[in-house]
C-alpha cells in the first residue's frame, strides 16, 4: 500500500487513479493517515465497494457466519441438490 501526501493526490489525481487500479493509496496530511484512494478496475466494481462498506451487509455477514459457528445453515453441496 502506498503513502502519498494529500497536495500530491490533489497535483495529480488522474495520474493516482491509475494507480489505485492496481494498489490502495493511503493519503496523509501532515504525515498522519485521513483517506484511502481506491481504483476501480471495471465499472462493476463500485457496486461491489459499496456492498462491502454497507453496515447493513455487513451485519447480514455476521449473522450467517455466526448461525454456521452454530451449526445452522447447510453445505454448498446441499444447496445445489436443491
């Protein structure tokens, strides 16, 4: 993961965007993290980003993991026998 200064990002965004595509950027000012640079790849991938920061599916997530903790749920392969 790359640091770069906030003046940097703001000097040449289009330039970081490209390089968020293949890796984060965390940007600082005065030093100190305060913001992540995520590229997308493809036009899809906002979609996805989203979905991952939602708190909503994020509890849905842990709910199941926590009902598979529990024995609850069943297998992949019972899931495609339906």
């Amino acid at each position: 993961m790359k640091q770069v200064p906030i003046e940097e990002i703001k000097n040449n965004l289009s330039g970081y965007l490209e390089i968020a595509e293949k890796e984060r950027i965390v940007i600082t000012r005065d030093g100190k993290p305060v913001g992540i640079l995520i590229g997308l790849e493809d036009t899809e991938d906002w979609w996805e980003e989203l979905l991952l920061q939602d708190p909503r599916f994020q509890a849905e997530v842990a709910q199941a993991r926590q009902s598979l903790r529990e024995g609850k749920g069943i297998s992949i392969e019972e899931m495609r026998a339906k």
